[in-house]
C-alpha cells in the first residue's frame, strides 16, 4: 500500500546508486496520485449482506491511501469494531436489527408463504415487512439522535474535517448525518428507504420499467401494466408509512418544518449502483448514477485442499452447489428432505452450505459446509449450476463466472431479481410454497441438460466483462472525484426540489387547456357574433 511514509525513504537514501532507487522510485510514481488526494471518508454502512458490499470498497479506498472511519451501532451483527482497514466510532445505541431479528424475520415470511399461495399471502407477507422494519428505521432514528445530541461526538466529527460520507441508503442515518455535517453524499445503493433506487432519482416510465417485487419484464402487456401501476402505488404507500413518521420527526427536529426527509436523499452527490445492464433492464438513468455491477467479484483462487479433492472426484459429470445466503443456513425439515432427495438422484457431485440438521434424505453425493468460499467455487470448470435464493452478489458472481441458476428466492428483492434471471434464460425458478422432490429435481434437470441456460449465461458473462474498466475502479473513481471537487453538484438534477404537479407538467398541462377553452370560447363567441350580424343583415335586406 502506498502511503506518505515513502517520501522519507527517498530522502533518506538520496545518495544510493540509481540501480538501488528505480524500483521503490517508480513504486512512489505510481503512488503519487493517491498521496496527493488521499482523503478522510466517513462511512456509515447497513449492517449483514449489505456490508459484503461496503466492506470492498472500504478495503480498496484503504488500499489507495485513504482514511476511513466507520459509524456502527454497539450491537453491530457484521461490522467488527477493530479492523486493519479502517477505524471505528461505536455509538451506544442498540440497532435491533441484528441476526437473531433477520432469521425471525425470514421464518416468519417463509411461514406466511407456505401456508397457501393466494391473494392474501403478499398482503400479509408486507404487513409483515411493515411492522418489522418500522422498527429498524425508529431504531437508526435513535441512533442519529444519539450521535447529533452528542457534542464530544459532533465536536470529533467536525475535526476530523472529512471529504465525504458513504452510506448505503437503504437506512437514512448516513443521509441525515451527511447533510447536517455540510459533506458531500455517495451511495453504495441498489434500495433507498423508498424502494429500488433508479425510482428515487431517475424518470422511470411504469409502462416499461417494471416495478421491483412485481415479477414483470420490460415487455408488459395491458393487464402487466395495470399490476406495475398498482403495485408502484402501493409500495410507495407502504415505504411511506413504514420510514416516514422517524424520518420526518428526526429531519423536522434538526433541519426545521418544511423539508421533505426524501429530498435529502435524493440531493446524493453521486449514486454507485450495484447493478448494471446485463442485469438491469434498459431504463432511463441520470448523470450521477455510476453503474459497478459486479464490483466485488474476482478471479477464482485455488480451492482448500479436501474441496478440490471433493469437486475433482466428480468426474465428467461436474459439480453443483447451493447456498442461500447469510440469513437462511437452514431449512424446515420437510424442504431440506425434499432438497437432499432431488440432489441424492443426480450423477454430480453436491457441495450444499447448510447448518441445520442431517436431511434423512441425504445423498452420497453430497457434502454439507457450514460456509464455502463462494467466488472460488463459482469460479471452477467443474460447477455446472449455482442453486441460490436470488441475492445480487450470488447473482453477479455467477454471471462472472459464467454458470447457470436454479433459484429459489426466498424474501425482499430475490423473486424479483431471479424473475430477472428467468427472463434472460440463464435461470430456472423454484417457488418455495410449493416446492418439492420432483419440481426441484425437474428444474435442475432442466438446466443441467438443456444447453440454452449455459449458453445465455456465457453470453451474458462476456457482456459483462467486455468494460473499458473494472468496476471496483470506477467505483472508487467516483469517490474520489467528489473528494477532489467537493462534490458533484453539475451532474445532480434539481427536479427533486420540483413539486410534483410541475414535475409532471400538470400545471403546464392546465394552463395550455385553460388558454385553450379561452381561444375556443372566443372562437365560438366571435363565430356565433359574426353569423347573428350575417343574418340580421339578411333581415334587414328583406325588409
């Protein structure tokens, strides 16, 4: 790592042979961008899967020169208090939104789906989200109270004079302490409090931009498109009343009345989505919106020893493997046999991340882990299909890597993003309600045997890597770029702060039909006055 330690080395060694500084001198020209702009970042993240994320570009900001320092509540589930890569302020708050509360709360969707697909089933499935993360939002509220009512805190803050915040917005705590910490904002967002981040900042048509949660395609028909505007009306009611009495509370109390806790959000210098086009579908976007799909994958690394021996074993017929994320090790019972017994009739190889209990059903083919090294097994010749619920890094990595899905999505934005996956044919689907022996085992049949999955997915991987640079660098990029310009305000729309009559051009809209009907009615008015002259003239004449 370059940092400001290497200009001494060549004082000190300034009358050594030139054969002994070109190495370390050309090392410090490399550097030398980086020590000239290294920066303070102030990070305040969202805790579990969301940190996979934040912790990569942490590492890499880090590895450029920068300090970092990162804002975690005292129950913190993923965020280590001590670390090589950045240093850590710990308020005396707790989230609540730890493990424990996530695994509740994912049985408890689990549950609500399987007691029967009907009408009903989404409504109570948000009702749930609602209760739940009405909470969340309340607890990182108190957790901002804390650290603004805290002058020892805002005092260090203040001193520590930092360049820029980078939050993840699916919480509002990084927004609010941006803002009132006068810095500049970047997002390492693909969800704001309000739902898919693309809606909060970019024009997003509802006749062929799907609304995330609502399974649809860019290609809707009549009925599609009534369900996506429905579904749009809906979400925002629920985002509304699930984050909006803490926020309006929390930005009325230290901002003042009159501002709208939304508009902080979308006042972000720049927005780095977690996305891109391979797997997006094509929509409007907006100049502060820097796409780095993909930015936390790599290049495969050996595997351990007793793994590779394991994957080697299974011949020409290759390997499969399954993990459903950080939030769902197990399985109920029932599921987990029917999993094992569709795995136990396959010729390949099963390397299955799952802590609960042995499956009665278990096959000899298949090897439990209480955790794998992902990237690196995605990343081997040998992997066939990648069984997963449908998280966005799963997904990116096995588009990098190249190796078609069987998903079963489970909560939050995995149906959508596996319907995404379906619909570009490098995925079959799976519906936890009713999933079986025989629908499980048909679908990994399917993509194990029918070419087009793995042919789309080939393609899909070189679209994907076929970039003038690496995501990760571009992300970082953009960080630094707000760092040296003190943000990023040319490239940030001010239609945020337009109501949304004028937003809309209703007010336009109006005013043209108003002058309209006046032309109109003058027109008719001055039509009817020349045809009465007309004919009182005639009158006349006769007379």
């Amino acid at each position: 790592m370059c940092n400001r330690g290497k200009s001494t080395y060549i004082t000190d060694t300034a009358m050594m042979p030139l054969s002994y500084l070109s190495i370390p001198f050309m090392s410090l020209l490399l550097c030398w961008p980086a020590m000239l702009h290294a920066g303070k970042v102030l990070v305040f993240p969202q805790d579990g899967s969301h940190w996979v994320n934040m912790k990569v570009l942490i590492q890499e900001l880090h590895a450029r020169g920068h300090s970092v320092t990162v804002v975690r509540p005292v129950d913190s589930w993923y965020i280590q208090e001590v670390s090589p890569h950045y240093s850590s302020i710990t308020v005396d708050v707790a989230a609540g939104s730890d493990e424990a509360f996530f695994r509740s709360f994912v049985s408890r969707q689990l549950q609500i789906q399987r007691q029967g697909s009907s009408f009903w089933t989404p409504l109570a499935m948000a009702r749930e989200l609602t209760e739940k993360f009405y909470e969340v939002h309340r607890k990182v509220c108190e957790m901002v109270v804390h650290i603004l009512d805290d002058p020892e805190l805002m005092l260090k803050l203040r001193e520590a004079d930092f360049d820029v915040v980078l939050t993840d917005p699916a919480s509002g705590g990084g927004v609010v302490l941006a803002h009132y910490l006068k810095l500049p904002l970047v997002f390492n967002v693909r969800w704001t409090v309000h739902g898919e981040g693309h809606f909060a900042i970019a024009p997003s048509p509802l006749s062929y931009v799907p609304m995330p949660t609502g399974k649809l395609t860019d290609r809707m028909t009549f009925l599609e498109r009534v369900r996506n505007v429905l579904t749009y009306g809906f979400r925002m009611f629920l985002y509304r009343r699930t984050v909006g009495p803490s926020y309006s509370a929390l930005v009325s109390k230290y901002f003042g009345p009159g501002i709208d806790y939304f508009e902080l959000f979308q006042a972000a210098d720049i927005w780095l989505m977690r996305v891109d086009f391979v797997f997006e579908f094509p929509r409007p976007t907006m100049p502060n919106v820097v796409y780095m799909g993909g930015f936390q994958c790599k290049p495969a690394k050996p595997l351990p020893q007793d793994l590779e021996d394991f994957v080697q074993s299974s011949g020409q017929h290759g390997v499969i493997i399954m993990s459903l994320g950080t939030l769902v090790s197990q399985l109920p019972s029932d599921i987990a046999n029917d999993v094992a017994a569709a795995f136990a009739e396959l010729p390949q190889k099963v390397i299955w991340r799952y802590t609960g209990d042995r499956p009665s059903a278990l096959g000899n083919n298949t090897l439990l882990v209480d955790w794998m090294p992902q990237n690196d097994l995605l990343g081997h010749p040998k992997v066939k299909v990648f069984v997963s619920h449908g998280g966005t890094n799963g997904i990116m990595e096995a588009i990098y890597h190249d190796v078609p899905m069987v998903g079963i999505p489970l909560v939050f934005d995995q149906p959508d993003n596996l319907n995404r996956m379906k619909a570009k044919g490098v995925a079959a689907v799976v519906d936890i309600a009713s999933l079986n022996k025989d629908s499980f085992l048909q679908a990994l049949q399917e993509v194990l045997h029918v070419p087009s999955y793995r042919e789309n997915m080939q393609r899909l991987s070189r679209l994907h890597r076929d970039q003038p640079m690496e995501p990760l660098d571009r992300a970082l990029f953009w960080i630094e770029f707000v760092m040296r310009h003190k943000g990023a305000a040319h490239l940030r729309t001010e239609s945020y702060k337009m109501p949304w009559y004028s937003y809309h051009s209703l007010d336009v809209m109006m005013f043209l039909l108003v002058c309209t009907v006046i032309f109109v009615g003058f027109f008719v008015l001055a039509v009817k006055v020349f045809c009465t002259r007309i004919c009182c003239k005639q009158k006349s004449k006769q007379e």
